[in-house]
C-alpha cells in the first residue's frame, strides 16, 4: 500500500476515518441504568466530526483493540458530540462507561460513520420506531426534521418497558412542547399499564397496525431501530401492507443471530486486493478464508470498522472490479448490495483480483 504500515493513526490523511481523543466534559444520568456523555470536539476537528443526524462513532475499548458503536444523539448545532450509553449486563463497555468514566477522561473516537439516517432529507413525513436504547438515533434524526419547516409531521413511537427507563424522556417531551402539532410521539410501555391498552404491551406488527390505524397519519419514510427479532418482524408487517422497500430503513445495534461468513472456494495464492481509502490506493493479498478488512488492517490501521459482525456498517465500501461473498449484511439495505457495496469484515473474494474503493 502506498501508506506505510506502521504509521500512527494521526499520520494518516486527514480526510480519511480517523480516531481522536476527545474528552468527556459531562456525564447525566438518563436512567437508572443509562448515561447520557457528552464529548468536546476541539474546534481544528470540528469538520472531521460534522455528522448527518443517524450517525454512529465507533469508540475504542480502553486498552484493547476492540471497539464499539454509539449513535449520535445531539440537536442541530450542538458542536459538541453526546452519546447514550445503556448498561448491558456484563458488557463490558458500557459497564465501564456507567462506574467508572468521569468528566476529564479522553475517548478514542472515529469520526462518524454510517447510513442510518440517509433516507431522510427530502422526507416530509418520517417515521420512527425506536425500542430502547435505539431512541439514540432517532431522537437525532427526530429533532433535524422537525428543524426543517418542509417536513409536515414526524412520529416518534418509543418503546420500553417503563417510564422510568425510557432514554432522552425529558428531550423528547421538550421537543413535543417545542413542536406540538408536527411531533406525534407515541410511548408504548410492556411493563407499565397505561390508560390506554393499546400502547401497553409490546410492539408487534398487530399492535403496530393498531397504532398506525389510530394515531399515525401518512408517512413517507420508516426508521426502525431496536432488538434484531422486533426489528425485522415489523420492517416485514410493513412491507406486506406495501410499505415499499426503500422506504423502510433499519439500524441494528446487536445481531442475536449472526451467521458464520461462508467461506468459498479462494485461488490458493490468495487474491490481490487493490484498495482505495482516504485518496491513497494500494495493493494487498487476501489469503484464503480472510476477510477484506483483515488483509487491509496489515498494512492499513486507519481502515475503518467496528463490530466486525456485519452490524455497524463502519466498513462499508465497494466493490468496483471482481466478486466477494459476504456473510452477515445487517447493515446494508437493499439498494446498496444491488449498487456493490459490501461490509469488508463479511467479505471474502472469490476470484484472483479485486478492486475496492472505501472511498466510493
Ligand atoms: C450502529 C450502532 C449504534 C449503536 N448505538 C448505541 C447507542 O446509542 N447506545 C447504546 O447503549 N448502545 C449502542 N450500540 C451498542 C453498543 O455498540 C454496544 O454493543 C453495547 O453498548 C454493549 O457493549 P458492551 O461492551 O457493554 O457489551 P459486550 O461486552 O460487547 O457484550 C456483553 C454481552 O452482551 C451481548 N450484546 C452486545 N450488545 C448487545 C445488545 N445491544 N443487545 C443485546 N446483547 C448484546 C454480547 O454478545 C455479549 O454476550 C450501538 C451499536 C451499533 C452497531
Ligand atoms: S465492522 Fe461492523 S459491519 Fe463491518
């Protein structure tokens, strides 16, 4: 590759993803079980950081290799990046995030990737179905539409099990109290009797068709981001009901079910991969049974990634000469696997050459 191997990351072109240490400036509790973090972007790393609302950065597990995915969830202006962090049980980053992370630490972070929220300019009446944690990027997206003065009526359905643990409450009251006639935001509750019983329970696609039929007028654009199961029942119930395919978009932030990537039959020397990331093209062999993305992090480190689990998306590019077979797709919609982008930490090529362009 024309980009030495060993360089550190702040070496590495500019416009390229990249990782900074940004400092934590303010923790707020959300729930008992979730903190809000927000994180000072210095003003020279100002544009790097610039995100379209639905974005994610992947951040660096302290002292390890490994990373993970965090939705941005701030308001139009804000200059400053803030996430939501909800504790898994014996996760062991947001575990650290919740006991142990104080104003004052640094982060590794990356600038913002991801595709969430690509769908939604041009959308006058968005939809979004958000169960848990997956309130992050659609109380983003959320807040940028009703900004824009075209944008008729945005819905909000949040799901949770109580009022207690619903993430972002008092910003989405506030921007019901802000926008009273455009938001339409819907609290359903599957622990917490309500008035009323159709929003007590959980949201499947009979309770959602319920919903829709009772309190959703028209909408041009869904938003679904939640548990993988939820998730993919309900983008199903809408595309039967003729929702058509481009306008249902999914974010996952876990895959309960991840298939193993096939591994096909690779010529035996491997394949040479020509990559293009961040203006610098190069060569690299793929050995046989790797993936894309870890023949590139040989000679590449500022690759970019996350899961490595086909969920996050980070590792997007695509294919411009030669075939890959991918495993999980998780993060790719329909239209983008058709264009020939593939998720490179699913991706194993098949012939004696490829071509990638990350920067596509
Ligand atoms: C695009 C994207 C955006 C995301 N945005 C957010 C966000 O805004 N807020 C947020 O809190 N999280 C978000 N996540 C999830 C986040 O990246 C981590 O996966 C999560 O915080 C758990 O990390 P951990 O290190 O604490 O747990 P780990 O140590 O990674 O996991 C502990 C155990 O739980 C399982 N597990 C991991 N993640 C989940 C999950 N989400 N649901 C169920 N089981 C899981 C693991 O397989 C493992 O068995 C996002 C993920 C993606 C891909
Ligand atoms: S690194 Fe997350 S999809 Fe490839």
């Amino acid at each position: 590759m024309s980009a030495p191997a060993a360089e550190p990351l702040s070496a590495l072109p500019e416009h390229g993803p990249a990782f900074h240490r940004l400092v934590v400036t303010e923790l707020r509790e959300l729930t008992d079980d979730a903190v809000a973090v927000r994180l000072a972007v210095p003003e020279d790393l100002r544009a790097a950081y610039g995100y379209q609302p639905g974005q994610h950065v992947a951040v660096g597990v302290p002292g390890d290799e490994e990373r993970r995915s965090y939705s941005l969830c701030g308001l139009p202006g804000e200059d400053d990046l803030r996430i939501g962090v909800r504790r898994l049980p014996g996760g062991r980053f947001s575990h650290g995030v919740l006991d142990t992370l104080r104003p004052g630490d640094a982060l590794e972070v990356m600038t913002p990737a991801g595709r969430f929220g690509a769908g939604l300019p041009g959308l006058v009446r968005p939809a979004f179905v958000a169960a848990g944690s997956g309130i992050t990027p659609a109380l983003a997206m959320a807040a940028a539409a009703l900004a824009d003065e075209t944008v008729e009526e945005v819905t909000v359905l949040a799901c949770n099990r109580t009022q207690a643990s619903v993430m972002f409450l008092e910003e989405l009251a506030a921007l019901k109290n802000r926008y009273p006639s455009r938001l339409q935001l819907v609290h359903l509750l599957t622990r917490e009797a309500q008035e009323s019983a159709l929003l007590s329970g959980r949201l499947d696609p009979e309770r959602l068709a319920a919903v829709r039929a009772a309190l959703v007028g028209p909408v041009d654009g869904w938003f679904l981001c939640g548990p993988q199961s939820m998730v993919t029942e309900l983008r199903a119930a809408l595309l039967a009901d003729g929702v058509p395919t481009g306008a249902v978009h999914v974010e996952l932030f876990h895959a309960e079910t991840a298939a193993p990537p096939p591994v096909p039959d690779a010529p035996a020397t491997g394949t040479l991969a020509t990559v293009r990331l961040a203006g610098l093209v190069g060569e690299v062999t793929v050995r046989p049974g790797e993936v894309v993305l870890d023949a590139l992090l040989r000679v590449r480190p500022d690759a970019p990634y996350a899961c490595k689990g086909g969920v996050c998306g980070t590792c997007r590019a695509r294919v411009v000469r030669g075939e890959v077979v991918m495993g999980a797709t998780w993060a790719l919609e329909p239209d983008e696997i058709e264009a020939g982008y593939v998720l490179t930490c699913q991706s194993h090529p098949t012939g004696e050459t490829l071509e990638v362009d990350y920067d596509a």
